[in-house]
C-alpha cells in the first residue's frame, strides 16, 4: 500500500512508465512465444509417436509369415 501512496503522491516518471509498458510487451511476446514452442513441442510429439507406432506396425509385418495360397 506504500507503493500506491508514493506512486499517487509523487509526481509520474514517464521514463519508468515507459519502461513498465516496454517490459508489459516484452512479457507478451515471450508468452506468446512459449505458447507457440509449446504447440510445436505437441505436434512434434504426435509426429513421433506416429513414426514409432508405424516403424512397430513395419516390424511386425516383416516378421510375419507369408500365407499360403
């Protein structure tokens, strides 16, 4: 509550005010860019266990005997 009582009484230092807007902005743009990351990570994820399961499926087709006709 300090803080609010000096910020009102004391006269605005538009430096420091532009400075909390630049580093505002610049706590966006690294959650904007950790949520991105973090939709990549998922999809690349997917990717994998996809090529594992198909290199599994691969495997096992391979291993398997030929029917008799």
């Amino acid at each position: 509550m300090a803080k609010a009582l000096l910020g009102h009484v004391t006269a605005v230092d538009h430096r420091m005010v532009a400075e909390m807007r630049r580093l505002k902005q610049r706590v966006d743009d690294l959650e904007a860019y950790i949520s991105r990351l973090e939709d990549e990570n998922a999809t690349l994820a997917a990717h994998a266990k996809y090529d594992s399961l198909d290199s599994e499926l691969r495997s096992e087709l391979a291993s398997r005997e030929p029917a008799l006709t």
